[in-house]
C-alpha cells in the first residue's frame, strides 16, 4: 500500500483534481433523488407545472455537470493510473538492472517477469478503481444516508441498523469466501502444473503407455478443482442475496413507517427509497473494491520486494577505467553461493597470461561456470580475489571491464530482431563487412545466407525459430564482433559436430590473436589444443597444465581422457 | 427495486473476465459452436432446467417490486391502509432473495460439473493425440485451452446465460407492464433507449480500435520484458543495460498512451448514458406530472412506478450489450477447445491386431521414407535388417534422421511409405499398446515427475513390487545415490527431479527403462549432456541393460557406442556407412573422420 501511496503522492495535483471532480460526481448523483421529490411533493402535488419545469431544468443542469465532472474525472484517472503504472513498471526495470545476478537467482527471473507484467496491472486496476469507485461509493453511501436522514430524522434508527446488519453480511463474505477462493487459486495451479508435466514428457507418457495414469491424475486434480469452485461460489450464493434482502427490507420499514404520512411527503418518501437503492450500490461497490485491493495489496507487496532487494554488489567508490590487456589471475579464491552451505569453488589460484589461450575441463557441476561468472563480476568472490592486469576486478568500472570481456554462454540467449541487430550487440557501429566476417569465423555465415532475408531474417522471441546448434553459432559470432580483450567461451559449442566445432575454434584462435581465450567444455578434445588446461572437480584445481603434464600428472584428466577417447594415453 | 443492483458482483469470483471495451474476439461460427457445447452437456445438465425457471421467476419479481413499490406509495398517499400491499411486496422479496440463493447454489454445482465434464472431455482427447500434434503445438497454448479458454467458458456462459435469460424475461415484462400503464410514457422512455443504443454504437465503434491497439502495445512490452528478464546475462555481459531501459521507455511510453486515450474514450460512454437516463426521467416526470393534473391517471404512486420501471429497462440495454460481447468471447474459446476436439486421434489398432508379446526382436526397415511436411523428406528409401539381439549405433550429424528412425520404430509417427516389420509382422498389425510396451526407451531429455523416486521407476508399471523397483535401481546402478537421498526410494522429487543432477535423473529413466523388462531397448542421446564420470556409470546400466536383446543407441559421443555390433552412419536421411567400429576405421571414411576430431587427433 505505502507503494501505492508513494506514486500517487507525485501525481497529487492530478489526483486531487480528480476527486475533486469524483465528489462533485457523487454530489450530482446525490442531488437526483431530491430534485425528483421537490418535482413531487412541490410541484406535482401543488398542480405546478412551472414549477416542475424550473426543477426540471435545474435537475438537467446538474444532470450535466454530473456527466462532466465523470468526465473529468475518468480523464485524470486514466491518465493517472496508466501513468503511475508505466513509472512503476520503468523503476522496476532500472532497479532490475541494478541488481546482481545473486538478487536476481534469488529472486527468480520467472518471478520478475510476473511481477512486472501481472502484478503492475493489478496495482494499476487498483488506483484506477481507487480513483473512480472507491471514493466515490462511500461518498454516495454516507451522503445518502444523511440525506435521509437530514430529511427525514424519523428513519435514522433503521437506516443505522440496516448498515450494521449489511456490514457484518459484508465481512462475512470475506471471512467465509476469501480463504475458499485460496484454496481454488491452489487447486487451479495444481491443475496447471498436472498438465505442464503431462506436456513436458508427452514422450514418456506415449512410450510408457501410460495414458490411463495420466487421466486419473488429471481427473483428480480437475475434480478437486471443480469441488473448490463450487464451494467458494456457494458461499458467495449465501452472502450476495443477503445483502440484498437486507436493503429491500430497509426498504418496506421505510414504506412501513411513513404509511401514516401525509400526503406532501410522499416525494420525501419516494426520494429515501431512491437513496436506499443507492446506498445498496454503494456498498456493493465497496464490497467489490475491498477484493481488489486485497488483490492489489499482494501485488504491491510483492512489487515492493523487488525494489527492497539490495544489490548483492557493492560499486567501489573509486572505480577506475583501466586500459585492459587481458592477463587474468585468481588469487587463492573460494566461492559460495548465498543459498548453498557448500562451496562451490576453494581456494582457486592461477594465472592466465595476455594473448594465451586456457581450456577449463571438469564434471558438470564441478565449478567451471562458477569461476568465468567472478571475472566479468557477475558474481563476486567470498574470499579471495580476482585480479585483471593486477587490478583487482571489484575496482575496476563496471562498463570498462564488461566491455573488455565478451562471453559466450552455455545456454545461447538471443533477442527478437533481426540476426543482423542481434550481432550488432556485440558492437553498435559494426560494418556489413565486420559483421559477415565474425559470421564467416563462427560457420554461420551459409546458415544465415539460405534464410530468406540472409542478415534482416527477423528471429523469434528467443530465437526459438533456430536449432541449437545455430543459436550457438550466431552468439559466438556476436560474442566476436565485440573485439574482446578476454573471450569466455562456456561450453558454447557443444550442439556443433566436432567438425565444425574444430573450424570455429581454429577461426577464433586467428581472430582473437591478442586475446585471451578461456574455453570451457566437457569434452577433452576441445580443450587438449589449448596452451594450457584447468581440470577443476569439486570445485578445486586438479591440475593446470599442459595436455601432455597433465596426462602424466592428473588422475581426473586421465580418466576423463580414458572415458572419451578410450585406449592408452599414449598408445597414440 | 434493489434488483437494479444485486446481480452478483462480477469481480468477486476472483477471475476477471473481459469488461466493456476491451477486445471481443469473435467465433466463426456462434450457432454451430453453441449447439456442439449443448451436445457436449449431455448427460450433465441436470439443474439447467432449474437455473432456467429460476431466472423466469427472477424477473417477474424484478417485474412486480416496482410496481408493488408504486402501489404502496400511491396508498400511503390517499392514506389507504397499505399492510397488504406491504406484506406482498416482503412476500415478492423473499421469494426473490431464496429464488437467487437457490439459483447461484444450483448453478454452483451444474456449472462446475459440466466444466470438469468438458475439460475431461478435452484431456481424454489429449491423451489420444499423436506426437506430431504436440511437436506442432506450443505448451503454452496448449496449457491455455485446458484452463483460460475452459475457465471463460464456466464463468461467462454461465453467468451470462442465466442474466440474459433474467433481461430477456425483464425487459419484455416491464415493457408489457409499462404499454399496459400507460402507453405515452413507455413511448418516451422508448426513445431514451434508442438514444443509447445509437450512443453506445457510436462510441464502441471507435474505442474498438483503440483497445486493439493497446492490446498489441502490451503484447509487444510484454515480450521484450519477458526477453529482457530471461536474458539479463547477456544484458549485462554485453552492457546493454541503457540500451535495453530506453527501448523499454519506447513500449512503455507507447502502451500508457494508448491506454490513456482507449480509456478516457470509453469513459464518455457511462456519464453520457447517465444524462440520457435523466433527461428520459425528467422528460417522464414531467410529462407524468402534467397528465397527473389533468386527471389522465389519479395515481400518483403510478409515478413512481413508471421512474423504478424506466431505470431497470434501461439498464438490460446497456448490460446486454456487454455480456453479449463476452459471451461471443467465451465461444470463441469453446471453438479453440473444438479445435483440438477434432484432430485426428493415433490411429486405432486394427480389428484383427494381435498383441504383441516376447518379442524376439528381429527388425527389419523396408524401403521406409518418411516426410514432416510435405517434400521434406527426413529419411529416403532407407533399408536395414537387424536380427535378433544386435546393438545398433546410430551417429551421424543432428538433422540426419536419427530419431526419426527411432520415432518410426515406436510409431509415435507412421511410415510415409515403405514397411518397418517385428518378427515378421508390419508394426500396424500390433496393438498399439503391446507394441509400445515392446521397447524400454530412455530419451535425452530424462522426464521425471514430481512423484517419488519410487513411483518415477514404476512409471507406466503400477503393479511393480518395491523388489523389483530396487532391482531395477540396482542394475542401473542408480540404487547407490538414492539410497544416499533422505527417504530413499520414498524421496519426494517435488521439482520434478531438477533437485536432482543430469546424471542422476538419466540413471532414474534408466531404471525405469529396466523395469519395463522391454524386450527392444532404446537409448536416445541419453548420454549426451553428463559429465563423462556419469556417462561412465550409464555406460555400465547400458550394458547390463542391453544383454541379449535388440538395442539401439543413438549417440554424439563416439567412446559411447564404440563396442556395439554394428555401427550405422546416417545423412540426409540414407545410411552411408555401416559395420563395426574396425570395421569402419578401417574404411577410412566420414566415420573415420568423425572419430579421430573427436579424438583430437586431427
């Protein structure tokens, strides 16, 4: 809520502008009914047709004003939630932008994205509720009721027991229905992930035949979803008619009451049952809004978690922009991610010297992905350092030291565009010719020519219209048009055939001359050509060598050796 | 009168349905698609006939309060005793108020019933579909017609049907109670209507567009959100931070314009309606109060009457609208949902299909091609007989058509042309059933549920003892790590084995595999994305596996299929090299090559 308030604080003018306009709304609306019963009671019953004209006209009046000031008003409360929303919605991009990889692990990229889209909209629904019902209905309640009872004091007792007995039927609604509609949001994602499942191994399912285990899981859990729904919707048949009643009765006491009326009164009377109703819409409306705000109330919350969450990294003060030249050393570093009790990587000491190439090979799960995440500072080391041209990573400014690395992900990420702004990432003011090159290196270039627009074939979201393999290709290319001074190749060409996997590495190594190479991979003949190789398990250095040192003196690489290529290392 | 506003509050069943103005996607075919959604009911529509009298007797007490209200006024008025007028209209109350607790507890119930009737319906259907249909198909779609387009179908049908069978009843009550009142007063009232419609029409017309607009403005931010978030590592590996926010700014700016103009548009529609509605009311009261005086009704409480009427005729107008809008949404869904209800199903077994059982497992593949789409063909003219437990190795560049061979074999796609026989019988002459239970096939994606250890092992095998559950774990050497795990075989995998590593769960598929006791076994890439110590340990279940039986391994890796019988080696879809590991050393060919890169010895 404090969320809510805060952006709505910096649109106050408008926002005060817009109740302004919401009460006088209200107001007209309110107005009706007394009109009508001076038409009545004054004119009508005094046989004075003037008379009803002069109240005619002023009701049409107010009538107008009323529909202006609605007017008015949907314009700044439109304008106003779609505004708060985009603000809220750009902040949290900013802020996500701040945050380090630990927060954003933490905090669940799925989670991000829902929060930004799902839950904004629910805020935004919320202000614009807020700012066009939710004022509005306790202003025409209250304001009915006293008019009725400004009008008429006799029926104040009834009034004040009728909203006693309507409030507590309200919040029975909420005490009895809230936690029922829970338990069908539960069973409903209990539905959803019964069929993400199902899709995700129709393979398994079909091999197994398995169907008819399949439909009983899905008759459970669609069984158990309709049962959850009937229940809260019954409740809900319980209290909404109620609430009706319990109006329609205020109504007949009123008419109870006033039977002994004389006759001047009967606009009066005509007038508190008009009011009646409204006070029933109101407080429908309330009953409405209360929902969405608890909605909205989760929603900011979670919004707010975002915005609490502290970046993981602190920027050094004195960050300097060094002139990197690529010599990368690790200095007896251990690493541990906050969730884990374990450390992923002890005491890590190397050095990879400007211009040479190191191979990092070792079991999944070993540490590789961990160690190349500290040099671009995706993460910072728990103890230890990690130092650049002897510059420690955690001074150096973060955009001088990312734009000297380029890495090339396990998993290839591209965007929606075109192939051609998708290599552009790599370096803004690239040439037609710079670009095909890097795409010649990568053994891309022929896959991107036999599309049907070559460099402006637009891709998916995701690139999901490419195999594996070409996604890796086309972000090795991407990596390459950046020119780096240190190029991080993390298992990146494990969809190639080894073939082709041999022509990019060679086309890399000509490329990126003075460049350091670090090369990640899982197979050895990847990493054996390397001028020198770190076998990491466990997340600690088995050895670093050479491919012949390390045959001779690491028992990992050997037996990693033994399990791909087979034979006696040095039967060859 | 309270009527007017007791519909059950829209919002309050916690899912938002698609209000005024927002983009109403038309079915192509409403009558067809409605009468399909009645058939499909049978059998479960107990209840519809009470919702139905309900929403009859609902509006004929939304008829009769306003003008008991009227009368009662009209006697206190002249001072005539009220009690019993009074007294009716407490009757017409009640009665209303049971009358729609009884109608939303009924309605409860039915509706909810036919819903998990049609979603059953459409998940058998589901179950039955073939592969193709699920390679075509995004998940996501496919996860949105079991629970968007079904949960549209539940609230909005039902909701709207049994409030427009309540307005329909209405408005043709009042109209008949007004013409009966007084017939020039109905007239101008009549007018104020139309007046609205044209109103309506007007501007729905133009926000129409507007709400497209922003629809595709939110899709379009939407999207980049999603890439963005999902891709923050290379955001930030390549700093594109700026470059991402101020396209962000772009979307954003671009949806909050379009949204403020669709909104402020369709906001002129309410306070414009609501003037209408006054002048109409002062226009009755007026020329009411001119007839009341010159004596044309002597029933003043007929005013009253008249201005309740008014207001609950007009408002059907407007809502009908609306709900009808809905409404056509909703059917709109049920037609995505009898889309999928008429794929064609796998092909049912034949009517003399025998089962298959202990199959020996001689193959054989004769002149089979096959084609994904048309004049895509994956394999060409492709033959191989395999006796009896052989090993056969597949390799060969991705594309080749390895699993397709493999997706033939298990017929989770049947033969374009050509045969493929087991033991001597084409695949169709098998029950689908027994044939598919022929094969243990562990895949490279190693899919696991989030069940037990247990019961993922018995998967397709329920009446597996926990004997045999371990045994199987044990001779795929998957036994020693879940024997380390908390409640061993009893272990919840609550992610769906993702608290597992790659290796762990290929070992768990591989045991599954083992207990199926398949006589044909088949391994697609099951080694492919473990580290080489655990392709090590699967190597060694492979072996144990495979003894004595029929077995294909298809395999990046070359160390994995080093020792089987014969090797094949596909592309374009023909086998070019085939026959043991020496074999094809020896032959010096693409094999040869593969193998010494992969060695690194070239």
């Amino acid at each position: 809520m404090k969320l809510i308030f805060r952006y709505i604080q910096k649109h106050i003018l408008i926002f005060a502008f817009s109740m302004l306009f919401l009460t006088m709304e209200a107001v007209a609306d309110l107005l009706q009914p007394t009109l009508m019963s001076m038409i009545v009671d004054n004119g009508i019953t005094n046989a004075d047709i003037s008379l009803i004209i002069k109240y005619g006209i002023i009701m049409l009046l107010i009538a107008f004003v009323g529909a202006f000031s609605a007017i008015m008003r949907n314009k700044f409360a439109s304008t106003t939630s779609q505004t708060i929303a985009k603000e809220i919605r750009s902040d949290l991009y900013a802020k996500v932008h701040t945050l380090s990889f630990e927060n954003i692990d933490k905090l669940h990229p799925a989670s991000i994205i829902t929060r930004m889209t799902n839950d904004v909209t629910q805020v935004q629904e919320f202000i614009n509720g807020l700012m066009r019902i939710m004022v509005k209905a306790p202003i025409t309640c209250i304001g009915a009721i006293v008019l009725i009872i400004i009008r008429t004091p006799k029926q104040a007792p009834i009034i004040a027991i009728i909203l006693v007995i309507v409030s507590i039927l309200i919040l029975g609604n909420i005490k009895f229905g809230y936690p029922k509609f829970g338990i069908v949001q539960k069973k409903l994602d209990g539905l959803n992930s019964t069929s993400r499942e199902f899709l995700s191994s129709v393979r398994v399912v079909k091999a197994f035949s398995a169907e008819d285990a399949e439909e009983a899981k899905f008759v459970e859990s669609s069984q158990e979803l309709a049962l959850a729904n009937t229940e809260a919707l019954r409740v809900m048949a319980v209290f909404a008619p109620l609430i009706s009643l319990t109006v329609n009765f205020g109504i007949i006491i009123l008419l109870w009451i006033s039977k002994s009326q004389s006759s001047e009164q009967i606009g009066k009377l005509m007038a508190s049952v008009n009011y009646m109703t409204q006070v029933l819409f109101g407080v429908t409306m309330i009953s409405n809004m209360i929902n969405v705000a608890v909605r909205s109330i989760a929603s900011s919350k979670r919004i707010n978690e975002i915005f609490n969450e502290k970046p993981a990294q602190v920027k050094a003060e004195n960050a300097q922009a060094i002139d990197i030249h690529g010599t990368i050393t690790f200095d007896n570093v251990s690493f541990k991610y906050a969730k884990s009790s374990i450390e992923s990587l002890s005491n890590i000491t190397f050095e990879v010297k400007s211009g040479s190439t190191i191979g990092i090979i070792g079991p999944t799960g070993s540490g590789k992905s961990t160690l190349i995440n500290l040099i671009p500072r995706f993460y910072d080391a728990t103890s230890g350092k990690v130092l650049i041209d002897n510059v420690d990573v955690n001074t150096i400014e973060e955009h001088c030291l990312r734009n000297a690395i380029s890495l090339v992900p396990q998993k290839s990420l591209l965007f929606s565009g075109s192939i051609k702004d998708n290599l552009l990432w790599g370096d803004e003011n690239a040439t037609d010719e710079e670009i095909e090159h890097v795409a010649k290196i990568a053994c891309v270039h022929d896959f991107i020519m036999s599309t049907s627009d070559g460099y402006n074939t637009l891709l998916g979201q995701g690139g999901v219209n490419l195999s594996g393999g070409q996604k890796q290709r086309l972000s090795i290319a991407r990596a390459l048009l950046k020119k780096p001074k240190i190029l991080i190749l993390d298992d990146c060409t494990s969809a190639l055939d080894s073939k082709t996997e041999k022509t990019v590495l060679e086309g890399i190594r000509e490329y990126a001359k003075d460049a350091t190479v670090i090369i990640i991979s899982q197979r050895i003949s990847t990493v054996m050509k390397s001028d020198s190789i770190l076998c990491i398990d466990n997340g600690e250095i088995q050895g670093h060598g050479t491919h012949n040192e390390l045959l001779d003196s690491c028992a990992t690489y050997r037996n990693i050796y033994i399990s791909q290529i087979g034979g006696e290392p040095n039967g060859k | 009168m309270a009527n007017n506003y007791s519909t059950p509050p829209s919002n309050m069943n916690g899912i938002q349905r698609p209000g005024r103005g927002m983009v109403v996607v038309k079915p192509k075919n409403l009558k067809g698609t409605l009468i399909r959604l009645w058939k499909t009911t049978a059998g479960h529509r107990k209840g519809l006939g009470w919702i139905l009298l309900l929403s009859i007797l609902a509006s004929a007490t939304a008829i009769l309060s306003p003008f008991l209200s009227g009368k009662a006024i009209t006697l206190i008025n002249n001072g005539d005793p009220v009690n019993i007028v009074l007294l009716s209209l407490l009757i017409i109350y009640i009665s209303e108020w049971l009358n729609k607790t009884l109608q939303q507890f009924i309605m409860a119930k039915t509706c909810q019933n036919i819903i998990h009737h049609i979603r059953m319906g459409l998940i058998q259907k589901t179950l039955k579909l073939p592969l193709s249909f699920f390679d075509k198909h995004q998940h996501g779609e496919l996860m949105s017609r079991l629970t968007n387009d079904i949960d549209n179908i539940s609230t909005t049908i039902s909701n709207s049907l049994s409030l427009l069978f309540t307005y329909f009843f209405t408005i043709i009550g009042i109209f008949i109670m007004m013409v009966s009142l007084n017939p020039l007063l109905t007239l101008v009232s009549i007018v104020g209507i139309v007046a609205i419609f044209i109103l309506t029409k007007f501007i729905t017309s133009r926000t129409k567009k507007l709400f497209k607009e922003r629809q595709v403005n939110l899709g379009a931010l939407n999207g980049h959100i999603e890439e963005g978030i999902s891709g923050i590592t290379v955001v930030k590996a390549f700093s594109r931070e700026e470059k991402m926010q101020q396209e962000f700014e772009e979307k954003n700016d671009k949806l909050c314009k379009t949204s403020i103009d669709a909104l402020i548009y369709s906001g002129y529609l309410m306070p414009l309606t609501n003037v209408i509605n006054n002048i109409c009311f002062l226009l009755i009261a007026v020329f009411s109060g001119i007839m009341y005086l010159n004596n044309v009704f002597e029933d003043i409480g007929l005013i009253t009457t008249f201005l309740l009427y008014i207001r609950q005729f007009n408002r059907p107008f407007v809502e009908i609208a609306n709900i009808y809008n809905n409404f056509q949404t909703a059917v709109a869904g049920a037609e995505r949902i009898f889309e999928i209800i008429d794929q064609d199903e796998e092909p049912a077994d034949a009517k003399n299909a025998i089962k298959l059982e202990n199959a020996k497992g001689d193959i054989e593949f004769k002149n089979v091609s096959f084609e994904y789409k048309k004049d895509y063909l994956i394999l060409d003219d492709f033959s191989l007989k395999i006796k009896a437990g052989t090993q056969v190795a597949i390799v060969g560049p991705t594309g080749s058509g390895k699993t397709t061979i493999i997706n033939l074999l298990t017929r989770f796609y049947d033969v374009t042309s050509g045969e493929i026989t087991i033991d001597g019988h084409k695949l169709e002459e098998y029950t689908m059933k027994s044939l598919r239970e022929t094969f243990g096939v562990v895949l490279q994606d190693s899919s696991l549920f989030a069940s037990t250890v247990k019961d993922n092992i018995a998967y397709g095998h329920d009446n597996a003892t926990f004997e045999e559950i371990v045994e199987a774990a044990e001779l795929s050497g998957a036994d020693s790590f879940i024997n380390r795990l908390e409640n061993k075989y009893d272990t919840l995998l609550e992610q769906g084995g993702l608290e597992l590593s790659q290796g762990e769960r290929q070992l768990i598929t591989i045991s599954r595999a083992v207990i199926a006791k398949a006589p044909i076994i088949i391994l697609d890439e099951a080694t492919s994305s473990v580290d080489t110590v655990t392709e090590q340990k699967i190597k060694r279940a492979m072996v144990n596996m495979c003894k004595g039986k029929t077995s294909f391994i298809i395999a990046h890796r070359l160390a994995t299929i080093r020792d089987s019988d014969i090797i094949l080696f596909i592309e374009k879809g023909k086998i070019i090299e085939q026959g043991s590991h020496d074999e094809l050393i020896k032959l010096n060919g693409k094999y040869a090559q593969l193998y010494l890169t992969q060695t690194g010895a070239i």
